[in-house]
C-alpha cells in the first residue's frame, strides 16, 4: 500500500502541534513503561502498524518483555499485568472505542482506584494523543520503517 501523503512535509506546524501534546505526555510523571503499552493497545486496536512498530520497538528499548507485548491484546487473561497497568488499559480501550459505548463507571473506578486525579488525565490526554497519532498514520499509510525497505528492494 503507498503512502498517501507525508503529513511532516504537508503540514509541519499540525506535526508540530500534535508533538507539543506527545511532549507533555513524555513528561507528565506516568511510568514510561505504562505508557507504552496503552500506546501499543490503542494501537492494536486501531490498526496503526507504523504507531506498532515504533511503539513496539520502544517498549523493547526500555526493558519491555516479548511475552508482555505479545500478550497484549489479551491482556484481560494474563496475569503479566500490575492491577494499575490493567486500570490503565482498561480505559485505553474504552477511551479508544468510546463511538461503541460510552465509558462505564466500573472502569472509571477502577481508574481511580489505581491512579490520582492527576494522573487520570495525564493517562487520557495520553490515550488521546496516540488516537491522534494512529489516525494520522493509519489515514494517509505512514510507511514503517520494514515497509520503506521492502518497497525499495522491489
């Protein structure tokens, strides 16, 4: 699949916007490990394979295990994930599916059950600065790395 456009070429002040809020994420205080996996589930479950790879990547850089990534879709049947890190996935997923249904009081207790009011909105400033991510690299088919390799070799 070719890429659509290069929104970094197209329009580099929106990049620039979107890298402001991925800042403050970076530095908002969360576990840089946590954030990766919500990054990763968010990620998985709107099909970004550039966001995949390059948060993927990231989580292995920083310690992250493969039976924890690999698990990760199903993270709701393992017992490789803190009860803080199943909090926060929870409303990752219920953040990033929110046209579905609207998010539950049980997974907004359970949030709070495991993060401060601070942190809950660090944590959903951060799902929504990975949605904004996916869809602009889903929507106009940001090339991953193995992609760019592979389409010039052909």
């Amino acid at each position: 699949m070719p890429q659509r456009l290069n929104v970094f070429q197209v329009a580099p002040a929106a990049v620039n916007a979107v890298l402001g809020m991925q800042n403050y994420v970076e530095e908002c205080g969360l576990e840089h490990s946590l954030l990766e996996l919500v990054k990763m589930r968010a990620s998985q479950i709107n099909g970004c394979a550039y966001c995949l790879h390059m948060h993927s990547a990231d989580a292995r850089k920083a310690g992250e295990t493969e039976a924890r990534l690999y698990l990760l879709s199903a993270w709701h049947e393992s017992e490789l994930y803190t009860a803080r890190e199943r909090a926060a996935l929870r409303w990752t997923e219920a953040l990033t599916r929110l046209s579905e249904a609207s998010v539950s009081d049980e997974a907004f207790a359970e949030l709070r059950e495991h993060f401060s009011e601070a942190e809950a909105v660090n944590l959903s400033v951060a799902i929504g600065a990975i949605n904004t991510w996916n869809r602009i690299n889903a929507g106009f088919r940001a090339r991953h790395p193995q992609d760019r390799q592979r389409s010039a070799a052909a």
